[in-house]
C-alpha cells in the first residue's frame, strides 16, 4: 500500500481573512450608498423670501401667482403677466393656474407655500422638463429651473370658476351701461337706413 505523504498546513493568520472580509463588507455599502445617491429622489427646494399666511393650496385649487422663471445661467424664460381683469375687485391679482396643468416641481413647490408669501424657488430637471422642454422653448435638455414666486391667493376650481362667472356678468353689465350712455349722449339711437327701392 502506498503511502500517503503528509504535507503539514501552515494555519492561516487570521488579520487577512478579516481584512477580506471588511473589504468585502466596505466594498458592498458603498456600492449601495453610490447606488442610494444616483437613485435619490429629485427634490424641490422652496426658499421663503417673504413670510406668507393661513394655510397651504391643495392640487385641486386655484392659483393665483406672480413669478419669474430663470435658467443656471440667470438667463430669464418666463414672466407672469398682470392679469387683465376687466373688472377689478372680483378676481385675485396674479397669473391664475390650475396646479393639475404644471411640471410636477412647480406644483410641489406652490403646495408649500401661503398666501401673500414670496420665495425662491429651485426645480431640478428631473421635476421640471427633463430632457424633452416645450419645442420652440429656451429651455434646454436637463435644464434645473429657478422661479422667483410670490403666491398673491388661490381658491378651490368650483369657487374660481364662480368667480369667473361673476366677472362675465359683470363686464356685461358695463357693456350694457355703456351703449346705454352712448344712445343717451347721442339722444335716441338714429334709425337704419330704408333700403332703396328695388327696380
């Protein structure tokens, strides 16, 4: 029978086996940090500028804003414009919106802020047009978004639209003054012409 030699193991030191092992565990919590950071969500940051008061906007409300939008670069991409209201005294001040037809950043934005209240407001790519802005837009791809914000009011839809329909009566109501003073100035409205005869 052979005889089997026996060749001694040499114990291994155990520093290296910890030392592979805390590598490994290393290696694997930052691969999962790395992982965390790149899949972070994207946040909206609202810097209050003015103090505003009363509650929050919901998504169903109505807005009513004034603001300025801007690239990194402070190149300037958008104004609100003063509402043209007709009648005045019916119809907040401001550009009113619905919240359902913004970029997600600007809505999660004005639902953090209050009435009268103004802010700073910074929307990353992800929350505004990412990598597709409005065509004809001088908004590039992956473009962050500041907004300088000033929430003048807001309501709910069904207390804005009501609003809306108090404002048509009354520019009607104006319009109808209106020809009334002019047939009134005039003395009575002069008739229309009779038609000539035909031959």
């Amino acid at each position: 029978m052979a005889e089997v030699t026996r060749v001694p193991l040499q114990p291994v030191s155990r520093n290296p086996l910890i030392m592979l092992f805390l590598g490994i565990i290393i290696g694997a919590a930052l691969a999962g940090g790395t992982a965390l950071w790149l899949a972070r969500p994207a946040t909206v940051d609202v810097e209050e500028t003015t103090a505003g008061t009363g509650a929050n906007p919901t998504k169903e409300d109505v807005v009513f804003v004034n603001y300025v939008g801007k690239l990194e670069d402070g190149t300037e991409f958008d104004r609100s414009q003063p509402a043209p209201w007709p009648v005045k005294g019916i119809m907040p001040e401001g550009t009113p919106m619905r919240l359902d037809g913004v970029v997600p950043g600007f809505r999660d934005a004005i639902l953090q802020m209050q009435k009268g209240g103004k802010y700073t407001v910074t929307i990353p790519a992800e929350k505004a047009y990412g990598a597709s802005p409005p065509p004809g837009s001088p908004i590039p791809p992956n473009a962050d978004l500041t907004f300088e914000m000033e929430l003048v009011d807001f309501m709910p839809l069904a207390d804005a639209e009501a609003k809306f329909q108090q404002l048509q009566m009354a520019m009607m109501q104006q319009q109808m003054q209106a020809q009334e003073g002019a047939a009134g100035e005039g003395g009575e409205a002069a008739p229309a012409p009779v038609p000539a005869p035909a031959e």
